[in-house]
C-alpha cells in the first residue's frame, strides 16, 4: 500500500465503502475500520500499520500540520 485509494481497497474487499462529503472524516472514518478488521484480525498487524500511517499523513497534510 501506498496511498489513501489503496487503503480504499483494502477496506472495500471485507464491504466497507465509506464517503460522508468531508474528506477528513472520511479518513477517520476508514482509520477507524481498519482498526476493526485487525481487531478481529481479517488484516494482518503490517497491512494495519502502513494503512495507519498512510491515514496519518494524509490528515496531518489536509490539516496543514504536516
């Protein structure tokens, strides 16, 4: 994974498309999902980190804190 449309993917292979209008609810939102899918561990430890991290900066470089 590299970017935010391949953490879309993941997250849309276990059903889970989300689009709320907010861009950075958005990515709360998928950050929130994947912390489920490796809670009940659908996704290995590696796939949730880089997803995690990917979110991250994307937040940080919306909110300009980057």
């Amino acid at each position: 994974m590299k970017t935010v449309y391949d953490v879309q993917q993941v997250l849309l292979k276990y059903g889970t498309l989300i689009y709320t209008g907010d861009r950075i609810g958005d990515l709360e939102l998928m950050d929130m999902e994947l912390y489920e899918l490796f809670s009940y561990r659908f996704i290995e430890k590696e796939t949730y980190m880089i997803g995690k991290l990917i979110l991250k900066k994307e937040i940080a470089r919306l909110k300009g804190t980057e």
